[in-house]
C-alpha cells in the first residue's frame, strides 16, 4: 500500500531522497496511474521502466494524456480535418523513434502493449486550440484502499533527469489530513477536466492508432518475463543511484584530446594571478570549457566544488547546464524565471553549510535573477569557497549588477568575453577590470588571429557593402551632426560634453541603422551569392521600431515605419527568390519554436534565418557558412560576435563567407567647424570593418575589402594605414 510506505514532501538531486526512488517506489505499490505529459518522446518513458511491471502485476490501469504540441497554423489546418490527424503524427513519431529504444524504452512500451492487450490503459492526445504547448508533468498514484499520491515538478520522467540533473518532485499524499487530501482531490479534478475535454480551449483525441502500432510491434507479453526482466532495471538502477551520489567531475569524454594547450595555460596565468582574471578569447575557441577546465582542477584540489555561474540569457543558462553536465558537475541549480523553486533549492544548500556540511553545487543564474533581493541575502553563506564565473563579462558594467558587485565576497574569480571592453562606458570597464584585478592585455588571452591559425576557427572572405543615406535621411543626419559640431573641441580632438554627444551619436546612428539603401545592397548581394549558393545563410536585421531619443519634436518624424526592417529583408528575400525556406528569429519568439528553427537550419531544411540581436550572445551553430551583416548598431562587439558564430568549424564547412552592408554619409560640407568631428566619426566605423578585413582570405584581392574602403577613406581625408594601425586580431 502507499500508506505503509514513507513519502517525502520534495525529492531532489541535492538530498539524500531522489526523484528516482519516488517513481519506483509509487509504480511498486499502485493500481492505478492517471498521467499527463509535455510531450512525446522515448525518453520520457524510459524511467517509468522501473516498476511497470511491478504495476501490472498489481493489477494496474493507466490514464496517459500527452500534450501534443502544434503551431498555431498547423492547427488551423488540421483542426476541420478527420480526427485521427494527430493520432498519424503520433504513430509516425512512435515508430521513427523506435531504432533509438534502449533496453529500458523497450521494456516500457511491452508493458504497455500488455495493458493494450488487457484494456487496462487509455491514452488521449490533448492539443491546446491556441497552439501552445502546456508544460503539464504531473500525476497521480493510487493504491487498492483508495491512496492517493499527486506529483509534479521539474523533472521530465527521463532517466538523464532523474539521475543526472537538479530535478525536483514535490508531492502530496492524501492520507495526510484533510489538506493533503482536499488538494489531491482538486488536482485529480482537474487531470479529468482534460480528459474528458471539459477544459476550454482543450480538444481530446483518442490515440487508436498509437496504441494498435505499438500493440503490433511488442505482441504477446508474458507478465512473468516482464517482472524478470523489471528486477534487472531495478537493480542497475540502484547501482546507477549509487554511482550518481558518487559521480567524479572529469574532463568531458566527447574532448578526447583532452584539455588543450591554451585552455591549460589560462589556468596556470590564472593561479599566478592570485586565482583572479579576464579571459579575453575570440568567439567560439572555448572560453566555456577553457574555464571549467579551471573549476576541475580546483576541485581535484580542494575535494568539492561550488561554482557561481553568471550569464546573460536564459538561453545560455542552459548551455552552461549542458557543459557542466558533461564536465559531470551534476548538482546544479539553475536561477531564473523559468524555475520557480529556485529559492527553495538556494536555501537547502544554505541551510546544509550553515550545519557545517560540505555541499557540492553549481549555481546557473542569470544577471537579472542575480540582482534580486533574495538571491543576495543568501549569497553571503556561500561566498566563502565559491569560484565565479561572469560569462559575457561586459554585462558587469550595468548599475544594478555592478552594485552587487561592489560587496561581494567571492575570492577566485574569472570573467569571460570576446570584447570585454564597455562601448561608451570607459567607468564600467575600468570597474570590471578591477573587480578580476586584471587590465588590457588582460591575463589569458586568445584572439581571433590565433584561433584561425591554430584552426580552431575557420577561414572567411570578407565583402564589405557601401550603403549611402538618401536626401531625406541626410537632411536629419545634417541636423544631428550641426548639433555634434558645436560640443566638438577640435584642439583636443574630441567632445566637450561627453553625455549629450553620445546621446546625439546614438540618434544619429539610428538614422544609418534604418538606411533605405541597405534594401538595394542587400539585393545585390543575395542577387551576388545566387539561388544555389544562398544555404545556411544569417542575416543579421537591425530591431524592429525604434525612438528617437531625448530630441526635439522636429525630428520626431525619424520614428521607424510601421512594418520592420527585417520583415522588409525578407518580403525582399521571398520576391528575388520564392522556392528559399527562410523564417525570422527574434527574441518574441517562444523558446520552443528558435529552438525548431536552429535545429530546421542547421539540418538544412531552412535555408536562411533573417535574426536580430537574440543571436549575438550564446547560440552555437557550426553549419552557419554565409552572414550578411545589414545591422549599423555602433557596437564593435556585436559584429565580433556575429562573426565568431559563422567561423565555428563544421566538418562539411571550408570557409565562411561575410557581407557587411556598411552605411557612410555623402559629405554635408567640408566646413572647418567640424570636418575633423566628421573624419574622425567616419573612421571608427572604418576601422572595425577594417578590423575584419585584414584577417580575410580576400583582404587584397581585385575588388577586395582594401579597394572597396580605400576610395571611401581617401574621400575623408582618411589612409589605410590609419585604418589598421594598432589592430588586434
């Protein structure tokens, strides 16, 4: 009976209670399962192995409801056709997926097939009218007298999960007094609600066709030999268990070479550096695992680790999971919106060094639920042996992130970025150097020059793009600079009210970020590339609307169209070539569906993502071979970014190919008042294009990048030689 066992409140990775022996446990002493699920997938059955024949064996029935996702226009589409539409798909997915079963996936689906067999399991597929996608993970047990046991939490019923992650199952039993029972009840309520489709905006379907597939493909089960086989997955489970409380970080397997050489040496300048640092590494050479190379060495040191991990994007948190999983660092707590037991979890680890118990943890969170109240009230008890990671470090230059900073006790420190430097923020930057008690050149760095000749990065050929501002467009672009002009001190060669110029510069960039003349260039260029050649192709699109900033009202008329620059990209796009699979990416977009699109690009099934700024920090995708850069945003950093994404190696992947449409104003007048302002302006943004070039296979070529900035250049008054003097690559 369930009563007779003992049940915890909460499950965790980080108690002695895992989520683990909950499901073992409830399936061994039930007889009666009503289940509903994310979505479909092997490995969301595969832990449930471990006790369903147990549960036949009692007896048991199963209510499995699977929240089958569709997109908004895929159920319009389906929603008037015969029924059994997402009964094809689910069938089709069953048994595509059936050459990937392990033992344990097999296992699940004979158990199944027997109750198919018996008539002791139902399963529906509820869809959500709007198209969404309920992130349901919850059930409910029941025992022969009537026990009833609900759950939810974190975890996703795969084995990886429950023996590998920081998941969580908290549950209810009914036997508990009348609370318990009363919320078991509602919860019941509320799965039979859905089955019965009784929900609005919920449609039910029978899964027949499910069922008869899998039927057919595990036909007659002796429950005899299922119970057999059971007890041999409940065993090495419990050895899996075992070795779980046991797991030893080491280097990822996947990297058989091991650390490299470089990733070795940044740990060796960091421990002479007092364990404090910048790791200034070009996009996509590792600055990830170069600095958890670190974290292990520490740890092979000191016997435990607890890791502080501060990133930008919720995207990123879980990246870092992924790494930290395969570095088998496998107490992790992730902190941000998605998790809302992100308090809860934080406390215990508290709670446990409070005790004086030595806990392993790797906290994941982002710099926005970093700065929360809560967060920084615990932090303090676990300062005292944290090492820090400040990925994309530059981030520790906004005000709220920095002021908790200031305070914080953590000793061994790194921070991570391809361009550590804050645009327009000389404070900020100095802040964050002495934070990691660093300085330019900084205490490890690897440049893009050296990840290309080391092939850590591929080779690119460069095509900067000349875009010019219209009358209309100038006549604003005059108004801004006049105003620039008069805060200019020519004596000193530069602005006399810093703040005021940068708020001018930055409306003034605006104008060039919307340049009409980009939409030309950009058909040359997909016109250049051509039809066969435009594959696995970004487009990096400046943001949608914009406001002008702090400006009178004479210029409100520089406000963004309606429609913005990236549907206009790819209304242009779709017109030159209509047989192109091409989709935007922006942040609007829901998790699940960029997730579809990366993984739709990188298989080649869409040819080009048109992307804004959601693109620039943490998303990883080698097959990337073509950018066309039509974004002005006067952030050096952006575009280093961008291009490190497109020069990660890919096996089927020679070079990479960058187009940059770059925007430079007609001359308004060769008045001495502020030709020097103008000349100087116009060579910043030379020289990052010419940072570019100078590392391209094409810098010198006929029609290469020093002919097409040469002319533009020598126009301002402007050498070559000025362009590329002091870069570093």
């Amino acid at each position: 009976m369930l009563s007779d066992k003992i049940f915890q409140y909460r499950y965790s990775q980080l108690d002695e209670h895992r989520p683990s022996e909950f499901c073992q446990q409830a399936l061994c002493n039930s007889v009666r399962l009503d289940l509903g699920l994310g979505y479909f997938s092997s490995a969301s059955f595969n832990v449930l192995a471990n006790g369903m024949a147990h549960f036949i064996m009692n007896g048991g029935v199963m209510n499995l409801y699977i929240n089958k996702y569709v997109s908004p226009e895929d159920f319009e589409l389906l929603k008037g056709s015969h029924d059994n539409k997402f009964d094809d798909e689910l069938t089709l997915t069953f048994s595509q997926l059936r050459n990937t079963f392990q033992k344990r996936d097999e296992h699940f689906f004979q158990c199944v097939a027997y109750l198919i067999q018996s008539s002791r399991i139902n399963v529906k597929i509820v869809v959500l009218c709007n198209g969404g996608l309920p992130h349901e993970k919850y059930g409910i047990f029941t025992d022969e007298l009537g026990n009833k046991i609900y759950f939810n939490g974190s975890m996703n019923m795969t084995a990886y999960a429950i023996l590998g992650n920081l998941e969580t199952v908290e549950c209810t039993c009914s036997w508990k007094g009348e609370e318990s029972k009363d919320k078991v009840n509602s919860f019941e309520t509320h799965f039979h609600k859905i089955w019965n489709g009784d929900c609005e905006g919920v449609q039910v379907y029978d899964a027949k066709k499910f069922c008869n597939e899998v039927l057919n493909a595990y036909p007659g089960q002796d429950p005899e030999d299922l119970i057999r086989r059971e007890q041999d997955f409940i065993s090495v489970l419990q050895n899996e268990i075992e070795f779980s409380h046991k797991r030893i970080p080491h280097f990822p397997e996947k990297y058989k070479e091991g650390a490299r050489p470089y990733q070795e040496e940044a740990y060796q300048v960091w421990v002479k550096n007092g364990k404090n640092g910048i790791f200034a590494m070009a996009t996509g050479t590792g600055k990830t695992v170069t600095s958890l190379n670190c974290a292990l060495h520490e740890y092979n040191q000191d016997g435990f680790y607890n890791l502080l991990i501060l990133v930008p994007s919720l995207d990123l948190v879980e990246q870092w999971k992924g790494e930290l999983s395969d570095f088998n660092f496998s107490k992790i707590l992730c902190v941000s919106s998605l998790n809302s037991s992100w308090r809860k979890s934080l406390m215990e680890i508290a709670q446990k060094i409070k005790r004086g118990k030595m806990a392993d943890f790797a906290i994941v969170s982002t710099y926005d639920s970093f700065v929360i109240k809560d967060f920084q009230l615990i932090l303090p008890v676990l300062s005292a042996s944290m090492i820090l990671i400040a990925d994309e470090a530059h981030n520790i230059g906004g005000q709220n992130v920095k002021s908790c900073f200031r305070n914080l006790q953590i000793q061994r420190r790194i921070a991570l970025s391809a361009t550590p430097e804050r645009i327009y923020d000389e404070e900020g930057t100095s802040e964050i150097c002495e934070f990691f008690k660093d300085k330019r050149p900084y205490v490890y760095s690897f440049p893009m020059s050296k990840a290309i000749a080391q092939g850590r990065l591929c080779k690119y050929y460069y095509y900067p793009k000349i875009a010019y501002l219209n009358d209309a467009e100038m006549e604003k672009y005059s108004y801004l600079t006049k105003k620039l002009s008069q805060l200019w001190d020519s004596s000193k060669n530069k602005f006399r009210d810093k703040k005021e110029a940068e708020k001018l510069l930055m409306n003034r960039k605006r104008i060039i970020h919307k340049c009409d003349d980009k939409l030309r260039v950009y058909r040359d260029i997909i016109t250049e590339i051509g039809e066969d050649r435009l594959k696995y192709t970004f487009v990096y699109a400046p943001q949608g609307k914009y406001e002008v900033l702090g400006l009178e009202d004479e210029i409100s008329l520089m406000e963004a169209d309606d429609i913005s620059f990236i549907q206009k990209l790819l209304d242009e796009t779709k017109m030159i070539y209509p047989n192109k699979k091409c989709n935007t990416f922006t942040s609007k977009d829901s998790k699940e569906k960029r997730g579809i699109l990366l993984d739709a690009f990188s298989k080649g099934v869409l040819d080009i993502l048109l992307a804004m700024k959601c693109l620039d920090e943490g998303v990883d995708v080698p097959r990337a071979e073509i950018g066309i850069f039509t974004s002005s945003t006067g952030n050096p950093r952006e575009f280093i970014q961008r291009r490190g994404r497109l020069l990660r190696n890919h096996e089927e992947k020679l070079y990479s190919y960058i187009y940059d449409i770059v925007v430079i104003p007609r001359t308004i007048s060769r008045i001495d008042s502020y030709s020097s302002m103008e000349s100087n302006l116009v060579k910043s943004e030379l020289k990052r294009v010419a940072y570019f070039a100078t590392l391209a296979q094409n810098c010198y070529a006929n029609n290469g990048a020093y002919e097409v900035l040469n002319e533009v250049a020598n126009h301002f008054g402007i050498t070559w030689s000025e362009l590329i003097e002091n870069v570093e690559q």
